[in-house]
C-alpha cells in the first residue's frame, strides 16, 4: 500500500524534486513495533523509508513543506 505523495526524500546526490508516496507493508514477528502504525480498519502496517524515483532511491526525511 502507499500513502499520499506527501514526503520529503533526499539521496547522497540532493533532495528528490516532488513530494512522495511513503510504502507500508504488513509487518512480521521481528518488526520493531516503533514502526508499526494502524489504519482506521485497525489493520496494522509498517513504514518504508526507502521510496524509487526515477533512476535514484532516495530516503525519506520528512514532511513535504506546503
């Protein structure tokens, strides 16, 4: 599932140009439970931080400023 495009990312070459989507994913025994978060149907997910654009992979750091 992915959020929103509403997510700032940055790579070791400089900020990506558009806000992104953040990827969660179903989480296992081993997840840290820091990461776990639950949507309105109580279905628990886990972040990504690691997003594609284009040719680069970024991180994401923040919130998209407005």
């Amino acid at each position: 599932m992915l959020t929103a495009r509403a997510f700032h990312a940055e790579c070791p070459f400089g900020e990506c140009p558009v806000p992104v989507a953040m990827p969660l994913h179903r989480p296992t025994e081993r997840t840290d439970s820091r990461l776990i978060v639950v949507d309105d149907q109580m279905t628990r997910w886990v972040m990504g931080f690691n997003v594609q654009h284009g040719q680069c992979s970024y991180r994401i750091t923040d919130f998209y400023p407005m």
